[in-house]
C-alpha cells in the first residue's frame, strides 16, 4: 500500500511540474512576404538577410509553453520538403542542447528534418514583438 502511494505521488508531481524542457527561444526573421530570386537555404539564412534580420530573445515561460505547445503538433513531412527560409529559431534546451528550426510558409525544417507547416506557430513567430 505505502508503495502505490509513494508511486502515485511521483507520478502526480511530475504532472504537476510547470518547469519547460526550453528555456531560451532565439527567433531570427524577415518579412515572409519577402521575395528572393533563389531559394534561401537555413544555413544562409542570416547572411542572406543581413541588412533585414530582426532577432529577438524570448525568456518568458508563458510565451515558451505557447511554443512548445505548438511545437508538440508538429506533422513530419514524407515529401522532404525543403523551406525557403523566413525565420530561424534556435530552442536552447535545460540540458544545454540547441535544437534549429527553420520556417517558411509552406514548411519547416528542424534539425535537418521536414515538418508541415503548422499556422498557429507561424502566427506565433510572425507577431512576436521585441
């Protein structure tokens, strides 16, 4: 008995916890209505876009868990997709691991993988103000 308490109690607090596996979102971004005359590549995102980055630091636990939200809906994409990128985000993990996502309206690419585009995350990065 004392053991199926102590269980369900461990159980319950690692629900209860409201600490977020991210702890840090970098967001870099252009317009998306930017047009290109090629195709822009998430590794040449920034230098490609230079003089129209914005970046912002996002630390705030309310707007990280309407991301990480949005993140845990992401649908792989069996086409491969690769993005025209319009916006990086680096998610600096609590473990110290970085994962990279790159966007463009049609789909993303996280860590090298392709995903959907998901709306209410690009609603998301598109309204994020500094």
């Amino acid at each position: 008995m004392k053991l199926t308490v102590c269980i369900l109690a461990i159980f319950a607090f690692s629900f209860c916890s409201t600490e977020s596996p991210i702890k840090i979102i970098e967001i870099k971004k252009v317009d998306f209505e930017i047009n290109t005359v090629f195709r822009i590549d998430c590794k040449l995102f920034e230098s490609s876009f230079k003089n129209e980055l914005k970046s912002i630091t996002i630390t705030d636990k309310l707007t990280i868990q309407k991301f990480e939200k949005e993140l845990t809906k992401l649908q792989i994409d069996g086409g491969n997709y690769n993005p025209d990128v319009r916006a990086k985000l680096l998610l600096h993990y609590s473990d110290t691991r970085i994962d990279t996502l790159c966007m463009s309206e049609i789909g993303f690419l996280l860590n090298g993988n392709s995903f959907l585009a998901n709306e209410e995350l690009l609603n998301l990065v598109r309204n994020i103000r500094k």
